[in-house]
C-alpha cells in the first residue's frame, strides 16, 4: 500500500514537470514571433502637396460715397417764386428745380438793351462828326483842338458802347439765374426753403441737393505697411499681375450678401493718413438697383497679385503645438510621421497658404492624427481633402 502510494506520487512529479516544460516552450515561441513582427503600422489618410498658381486677394473695409453731389444754392437774391420738382425724384441736367421772381431781372435787363441802343446811337453820331473833322483838318478848315476832341468822343462813345453791352449780358445771366436748375442728373433731396422764402447769393443753406448715385464709389482702407509689403512682393517677382482682373473688386454688403456688380479698381491715395496709418484706395461700381446708398459700409475683396508656386494645406492637417506654431504631420520616404513647424501667409478658403515647412511632393497626413505621433511606422493611403476616407470615419 505504501510502495503505491510513493509510485503514485512520482509519475504525478513526472506529469507536471512535462506539463511545465511545455508552457515554456509555448512562451518562448510567443515571445519569439511577438519580437519577429515588430511594432504595428498605423493606416493614416495623407494627400500630397502641389503647387499651384493661385490669386491671391484681400479683403478691405471701406465706406460708400456719391458719384456726385450737387448742393443747389442760389446765384441771385430775390423770392422763391416757385418750385419744379417733387422731392426724393430723379432729375436731369438741366432740369429747372426753382424760380425766382424775375421782375426785377427783366426790369434790369429792359434798361441794358435801352443803354445799348443809346450808346450806339451816340457811336454813330460822334463817328461821324470824327470823320468830317478829319477832312475839314487837311483844309485847315478846322483847328487841330477840335478835331481831338471830336475823335475822343468818338473812341468814348465806343468804350461806352462795350460797357452798354457788358451790363446787358449780365442782366440776362442775372435773368437766367433766376430759373434755379440742376447741374448733375440724381436723385434730389427734400427742399429747404418754400415757396415765399428770400434766399440770396451769399446763404449757407443749400436750397436742395442732388446725388448721383449711378456708379457709385466706395472708398477703401488699407495700412501703409500691407501696401508696401505688396509692392515688394510685386517688385521681387513673388508675386505677378494679371492684367485680365488686376483691377476687379467684389463687394461684401453690411448683410453680408455679394453684391451682383463687379467693380473697378480706379486709383490709390499718394499719401498716408496719419492718424491711421492707412492709405485710401477708390473703386467704381455700377449701381442700377441703386442697392448701395453713400454712407453704407461694406467690404470689398481687391485683388493683389498671383503666387505661381502656391502650396495650399487643409486645415484639418494642422495643428498648434505648446508655442502656438502652426505645425503639420508628413510621411518620409521611410513611411515614418515627421513634424514640421510651418509659416502661413494667410486663410483661402478651407486651406491655409504655406511660404515655409512643406514643399510639393509632401505627404501631408490628414487623417488618423488622433492615432500617430513623430517618429511612428504609418501605412499611408491617399484620400481627397474634401471628403473623409473610411480611415476617418472609423475612428
């Protein structure tokens, strides 16, 4: 009974020592495959840069102002006798707006035409005593004394002549003044004085105003130190003019719709406002609908030149690191993730514009992000910017 019990417990030692033999066995291979395969590549989402010629454009603030304006104001005193025109309408060149009592404009034009014939009247005579002097002097008819003195009244009564005439044409301006009229086609403002009212020549309120408001002018700002930025820009080659749209402007209305009408670039302020630092640059639009009135703010997008080496990033592929730089993930030719710190000019659209960090031909990752970091094994597959792959909708 003892000697079985003993046998028993050997072949059970036997059976565990086997069984633990084995176990390690199967660890050893585990580890051995584990350290054959190495770390897992991580499947991320890249596209690869390129450049591109692109136009680049800025946006400005700016105000609206009148193509012109007009302040109606009298030229002759008297009393409004009348006014022509109904006010907040369109009046033409021309067009009468007020009148004014002319009676004593025609009075006074009565007497210039009657002074005119007088002194014409007068010319004929002392012309004519003149020219009978001058012969009767050559008999020694008449002394030298008397034929000066008749050719001085002839030359007075020409000179009167020309003043007769001079006061005449001012009685009729004066006479045509009295019919107040529009020098520019608008739209006309409500009217300051009723009929009744003395108005003359040397008043500070204007009768009414008149504005043009088709085109229209909007008058942009832009700081000194961008304005020369981009002249160096254009100087350097970095950028070129394309002089198909150099001078195109698009407007952003207050309500932030697009305005429908392109406008035209006209001209730039030689000098800097000092109070602002900023330089004034005029556009012209047309304005049919007459949708933009003068004191509206809008914004207009000008266009500064065109970058033909473009490289455009999506902002999804870059992120901030702990100094606030602007940063992007790329695939090495080792499939390998490496950091770049980059520099960015500005935001088109759902890009970032890149002058320094990253050149065509680079794989930029911009899906799997969250999964990667420099220096890690990726498998890289190219996706479209604009569309996520099903790498991202995975995650």
């Amino acid at each position: 009974m003892q000697r079985s019990r003993i046998a028993l417990f050997v072949i059970s030692t036997l059976i565990s020592i086997v069984a633990l033999s084995g176990c390690e066995q199967v660890t050893v291979q585990a580890a051995d495959q584990s350290g054959a395969t190495g770390p897992q590549a991580v499947p991320v989402g890249v596209i690869t840069l390129q450049s591109q010629a692109l136009t680049l454009k800025k946006e400005l603030p700016g105000r609206i102002n009148a193509f012109q304006i007009a302040e109606i104001r009298p030229q002759v005193s008297g009393i409004v006798q009348s006014r022509l025109f109904i006010e907040g309408k369109r009046v033409e060149q021309g067009q009468s707006l007020y009148q004014i009592n002319p009676a004593t404009f025609k009075a006074e034009l009565a007497a210039s035409e009657a002074a005119v014939a007088s002194a014409k009247a007068s010319i004929a005579s002392s012309k004519s005593k003149a020219t009978r002097y001058s012969e009767l002097l050559k008999i020694k008819a008449v002394s030298q004394l008397d034929f000066d003195e008749a050719d001085a009244a002839y030359k007075q009564a020409t000179a009167a002549l020309l003043t007769a005439e001079a006061q005449l044409q001012t009685a009729q301006i004066n006479l045509d003044y009295s019919h107040v009229s529009s020098p520019i086609s608008g739209q006309i403002s409500k009217s300051n004085v009723t009929v009744g009212a003395l108005v003359s020549v040397n008043q500070t309120t204007a009768l009414a105003t008149v504005t043009q408001l088709d085109p229209i002018y909007v008058d942009l700002t832009q700081s000194s130190n961008e304005l020369t930025k981009l002249k160096k820009a254009l100087a350097s080659g970095e950028l070129t003019v394309d002089p198909t749209n150099q001078t195109d402007v698009e407007l952003t209305m207050e309500d932030g719709s697009i305005y429908p009408h392109k406008g035209v670039l006209q001209f730039s302020e030689v000098t800097v406002d000092p109070s602002t630092g900023s330089v004034t640059l005029r556009a012209q639009f047309p304005n049919p609908e007459k949708l933009l009135l003068p004191g509206m703010y809008a914004r207009a997008s000008i266009i500064e030149g065109v970058k033909s080496d473009a490289i455009l990033v999506p902002h999804r592929g870059v992120s901030r690191n702990t100094k606030g730089e602007p940063t992007a993930m790329i695939v090495n030719k080792d499939n390998k993730v490496e950091s770049r710190v980059l520099q960015v000019d500005r935001a088109v659209g759902s890009n970032w514009l890149v002058t320094h960090g990253v050149a065509a031909g680079d794989k930029l990752i911009i899906e799997g992000l969250q999964k990667i970091r420099p220096g890690a094994l990726v498998t890289p597959t190219q996706v479209k910017s604009s569309e996520p792959s099903s790498i991202n909708k995975a995650q």
